[in-house]
C-alpha cells in the first residue's frame, strides 16, 4: 500500500490509497505500483507492473468511455491491497478526473467530486469544463 504521505496519493473515503502522478516527471521515490492506469493519447512505455491503457488525448474526454470505467473499477478493486497509480502527461487534468471518477465509485456525490479531488490531490485537478461534466455524469452512467 502507498502511505498517505507520499506526494500525489488520495486517500478514497473507503480508505483506499491511490497515487497520481505525471508521466512526464520522474518516478517518484519509494515503492513501485503494482498496477496502473495510464490515460494518454498513444501508448504508454513497457512498465515492469500491471497496467491498463486509456486512450484519452490531452485536455480531452476518454476515447472510450466503457474502457475507461472498467480500468477504474479494476483499479478500485485492486487498491484494497496493491499499490495503484493513475497518470496522464502532466499529472492533472486526466489524471485529476481519472480520480474524480474513482471517488465517485467509492461514494462520493458526482457533483462533489471535482471539490473532493481538489482538496486531496491537487487544487487545478480536472482541467476544463467538458472533464467537469464528464465527472458530473460519470455517476449516471
């Protein structure tokens, strides 16, 4: 599991741990994830762990939303006892409505989403206003 402390980990109302982070900065020091979602318009490197590859351009919306919300339910499952990250290029935008999103399938409100990610990863998470209604229907759907 990540500690609460590391840089970037949101804690879920489960009590799960999550890591985000940005791909183009360096791994962060510490334990390695054992799984990972990585949300970008090509595909990811080779990780030496278990990921899942959304297509999901910059400033964008998730080429296909199915994929997107079975990665984040195997990545909710997972983080009850592995170490999981979700990343995009800079770490906030995707990465920060990647996290919005899993908050919502732990439980929180749709509509709190965004404010509940804010306070816990990152004041700028989830960039532009189509990601903002992306999370908001993400409950719905």
């Amino acid at each position: 599991m990540w500690e609460e402390t590391q840089p970037g980990v949101l804690r879920l109302p489960s009590g799960r741990l999550v890591r985000g982070r940005g791909l183009r900065r360096p791994l962060p020091d510490g334990p390695l994830p054992h799984f990972a979602v990585y949300l970008l318009g090509r595909r990811p490197p080779e990780t030496p762990w278990s990921a899942r590859w959304v297509r999901w351009r910059d400033f964008w919306l998730p080429a296909d939303p199915a994929a997107f919300r079975e990665g984040l339910v195997e990545a909710l499952d997972r983080a009850g006892d592995e170490r999981v990250e979700v990343a995009c290029g800079g770490g906030i935008g995707r990465t920060g409505a990647a996290l919005a999103c899993l908050a919502v399938l732990d439980g929180v409100p749709a509509q709190q989403a965004v404010a509940f990610v804010r306070a816990g990863y990152h004041r700028r998470a989830v960039e532009t206003p189509w990601q903002r209604r992306f999370v908001a229907g993400f409950g719905a759907s």
